[in-house]
C-alpha cells in the first residue's frame, strides 16, 4: 500500500497551499475551491478515525477550526463555517471547510456567489484555477 500521507500531500498540494499548521495537523487552501476561501484541514499523522485521535490531536484539530473560521471572517464577512468530514475518497482523516456568504463577493477579478446559501453545500467539481489558489493563498498565509 502507498503511503497514503504522500498521496494526501500530493493530491491536496500541501507543499503549494498549506497556510498554517501545528504539530499534528495542516491548515491549507482546497485547491478546487466551491465557496472563497474553502479550505482543507487534515492530520498529519497515518490517522483514519475519530476514535483514534488523542485528547491533544483534538485540540489542535479546533485551535486550527478557529484559526481557519477567523481568517475568512475577517478577510471576506464569511457569515459562518460548515466543516464536512467526508473521506469518501481519501481515507485519511480530515475536513473540507466551506465559507458560507449570505451576499456576493469581489476577489481575484471574479464575483463569488455561495449559490447555496443559506441551504448546506452542494460538494461538486470546480475548475481548479491556479492563479486564484494563489491569490486566496497570499491574501490569508500567516
């Protein structure tokens, strides 16, 4: 079996698009982004449930929550997050994160409508745009 860290990192660009991390887990743009600012916060550890986290792995999963549910807030008036842990696919465990917008926002030379709102998310293929990763990566890097 491949190391599916490798394949995670490499599937999710974390060496191109990580923001923040801390020792058990890592903070970066989604590179197909459904809502500004989408996200993924994944472990940084061969973990695959939520039963085999740690009492510090928790808390270090919700101090970055905090960290990501902040910077999207306070760059863009994201009105809240929704934090869908799917691993349909990728069976390491981690979360996408998606800003909810309750009104239209201007970024990166495009109007960013969150069509769903305020409805769950419908999780569908995007375009992955490069240039735009980019610049959502430079607007919230710390």
């Amino acid at each position: 079996m491949q190391n599916e860290l490798a394949l995670f990192r490499k599937k999710f660009q974390l060496d191109d698009l990580t923001l923040v991390e801390n020792d058990h887990w890592v903070l970066s743009i989604r590179p197909q982004q459904l809502t500004l600012g989408s996200m993924v916060l994944s472990v940084k550890h061969e973990v695959y449930d939520f039963s085999s986290l740690s009492e510090d792995q928790s808390l270090h999963m919700a101090e970055l929550l905090g960290v990501a549910e902040k910077l999207v807030k306070a760059r863009w008036g994201a009105v809240r997050l929704n934090v869908l842990c799917l691993m349909m696919q990728d069976p390491l465990l981690h979360f996408h994160i998606f800003p909810r917008y309750d009104r239209t926002v201007e970024f990166a030379g495009r109007e960013w409508k969150d069509a769903d709102w305020p409805k769950p998310p419908s999780v569908v293929p995007t375009d992955i745009l490069a240039d735009v990763n980019a610049a959502i990566y430079r607007e919230l890097v710390q």
